[in-house]
C-alpha cells in the first residue's frame, strides 16, 4: 500500500507496476491542480486549456493558500464551454499535536468557495505571507550552508505577465510572489547544479529534519476547515493515505465540519484507493480525487494519463458544495 511520506511533494510519485490503478479512459475529473499563482509551473489559463484537451470537465485549481488563478481565468472568460471550473484551494495545515504526521501537516483542500469572500481572502493572504517568510528563511540557510542560490531565485520570481510555457516546463520560468515556496527553490538549486532533481532537493536539504528545512507556520487543520466553511466551501482531506488506521484524527476533522476525502489521488495504488474509499463511505464523507499536478515532471497530459477519478463522484460532489454554501445565499 502507498504511503503517506510517497505522496507529499508535488506531481506524485506514481504508483509501481504492481497493483498501480490502471485508468479506463480518459479521467474526466481532476480536482486537485497548482498553477504558477502558487508552486505550480503552468499558467491558470493554460492548465485549464490542457485539462479541458485531455478530456476533464470537472476540474479545480487548487493553489495554496490563493484563489487568484480562479478569479483570473473566470474574468478572463478562458473557461471553454463544457467544463465545469471550481473554485479551488489548499491550506497546508499545521497539527498543533505530535501525532506522528508527515511533517507535522494535513493538507485541507477545499472546493465552491465565494471567491469574493473578503474574510476568506484576508485569510489566505495571512497564509501567504507566511509562506515568503519561510521561502526567505530557507533561502538564508542555504546560503549559510554555501549554496547561494540568490540569482536563480531572482529570474525564477522576476514579478511579469503570466507566460504561455504551452506545458513545457523548461519554458516557465517566471513566477509572481504568490509562487514562493519549497518547490520554487528546489527549481532553484537545480539551476544552480546543487541538485539534479526536485525530489533530490527534498530529499536531501529541504525536507523535514534536513539541513534547510524551515518550519511552516499559519493554520491548523480546525482552522483551515473552519474559513474554508466560512466562505461557503466543502472541505476535503487531501492525498492522506494513513486514513484507514488514523480514524480518530479524521473523526476530529469531522466534528469540525470536514466533508470529504481524497481518494483518488494519482500515487495511490489500487489497494490504496480501495481502503481509503472504505473510509470515506463509513465516515459518509464524500469521495475526490485528482492529480495534484504541478508541471515538474512533464505536460499535464502525461500526469493526466495515470489519472482515474470517476465520473460518478461529480454529483455527489456538487450536492455536498450545493448544501454547503446555500445557507450563505439565505436572506
């Protein structure tokens, strides 16, 4: 079975030969994407073009802490006719507990916020100024540790219009402010030659207990699940392969409103997504999935390929975001 320390980093592993999930078809959801208004490599407009040709209809962009690459696309009338685009969002939670956890987080997707929320907003814009805080302390230790890595950064985040990189990721290079984090500087150190590969970047300096990791700061998974609710928005526990034996932790989540599970994330093998679908249906929380894509290891058609969420968790989906936010439509 796939564990949780498999799936953290961004475009996941995918899952060995032996018991992998083999996709039907063409997966025509993925609700779970980063773009460059966080730590993804692709522009908003260009990923929602690249999912809609590779046959998603129901897709989310989920970008840490940022509901910009949303807003952006929407106003730009850039959603092609056919696919329905959610709102979307991940909060990189801090467990206040030591309960054993992958770097002491849980990750909190959530789906259908009012994404003229001002609450909301001013909550993620807190979360994102904790995450430069990190970004500028990780860039001081690896200086400190001889790898200055100042001038890659500094092309890396140059502020500009979003560039077109037609899913090439070599051709992504600029990124905004929203962008900074982990990943941005292992893309960093590669530039630099201190590292062949983001996963060696993590592996070896920025990961958790590593020499520049730097602690994370901002929400607790209450909280997280608490100003998703807030804004009209469904919560949902993402890639959390533990669920099968960490039942009490996920029964916590519950009473503080969480509503659904990722089940069908693209690391997970099939006795994986088996056993935390189980989860799900017994604890009545509604079933996701997706790529969590971010562009390192190729076009989003090749992460798409490994993809298989079924069609039949739309309308569960869209029902339980429906009986979310309609309260806040009431007079």
């Amino acid at each position: 079975m796939t564990t949780g320390r498999n799936a953290k980093r961004h475009d996941p592993v995918p899952a060995t030969d032996h018991d992998r999930v083999v996709p039907p078809g063409p997966s025509p959801i993925d609700l779970h994407t980063h773009t460059t208004r966080s730590d993804g490599l692709v522009p908003p407009a260009d990923l929602v073009q690249a999912a809609f040709a590779a046959g998603v209809r129901l897709l989310a962009l989920t970008d840490h802490d940022n509901l910009a690459g949303y807003r952006e696309v929407v106003a730009a009338r850039a959603v092609p006719v056919g696919l329905n685009l959610l709102a979307g969002v991940e909060i990189n939670a801090i467990v206040p507990r030591d309960l054993g956890l992958w770097e002491g987080e849980l990750h909190i997707l959530g789906f259908g916020m009012d994404p003229d929320d001002e609450a909301f907003e001013a909550t993620l814009a807190a979360q994102r100024d904790r995450r430069r805080e990190r970004f500028e302390r990780m860039v001081v230790r690896l200086r400190e540790l001889g790898m200055p890595i100042d001038v890659q950064i500094a092309e890396r985040t140059t502020v500009g219009p979003h560039r077109s990189s037609g899913g090439d990721p070599a051709a992504a290079r600029g990124a905004d402010s929203d962008a900074l984090g982990r990943p941005t500087v292992a893309r960093a150190m590669i530039d630099a030659g201190y590292v062949e590969s983001v996963d060696e970047a993590f592996s070896t300096y920025l990961s958790y207990g590593k020499p520049a990791y730097v602690p994370r700061s901002g929400l607790d998974p209450m909280g997280a699940i608490h100003a998703i609710r807030d804004a009209g928005g469904l919560p949902v526990l993402a890639h959390f392969s533990e669920a099968p034996t960490r039942i009490p932790v996920i029964r916590e989540l519950i009473d503080a409103g969480l509503g659904g599970l990722e089940v069908y994330y693209r690391s997970f093998d099939a006795p994986t997504v088996f056993a935390v679908g189980e989860v799900a249906t017994a604890l009545d929380l509604v079933a996701t999935g997706g790529s969590d894509y971010h562009g390192d290891f190729g076009p989003y058609t090749e992460s798409h390929a490994m993809l298989w969420v079924p069609p039949e968790i739309g309308p569960p989906l869209e029902a339980a975001i429906d009986a979310v936010s309609r309260p806040r439509a009431r007079p």
